[in-house]
C-alpha cells in the first residue's frame, strides 16, 4: 500500500487501501502490480497514464459485476 500524501509537482497516490490483487490487478484501486511497483519512481505524466488507466481497468470491471 502506498501513502496518499505526495510532493509538491506530484500525484497522489491512487491507494485505497482495499488491496486485493486479481492476478496483477488490484482490485481497490484498478492498478496492475507493475504500476504499483513503478509509482514512486514513475514522474508525473506517467503517474497520470497510470491514474487513467487504473481507472479505466476499474470501471470496466464494476460494469462487468453489474451486467445482467
């Protein structure tokens, strides 16, 4: 689990602190292991790529749970 606080200039950190990993997906916060591992070094824009697709991943997996 990662701090939310971060440095001026810098991302906060997408933890929710629900970590539960589906394979390489965390299932809180709809980041994959690498970007997990990666965050702390990883610089601004990459921290939002990874935002973005965390979230994306995130609400494609809620919408797949709701389906019918």
């Amino acid at each position: 689990m990662a701090s939310s606080a971060s440095a001026p200039g810098r991302q906060p950190s997408p933890c929710v602190r629900q970590c539960c990993l589906d394979g390489d997906e965390c299932l809180g916060c709809g980041r994959l292991m690498k970007e997990i591992l990666e965050w702390a070094a990883a610089s601004d824009a990459r921290q939002q790529q990874i935002i973005l697709a965390a979230r994306q991943r995130h609400g494609s997996r809620q919408a797949a749970r709701i389906k019918p």
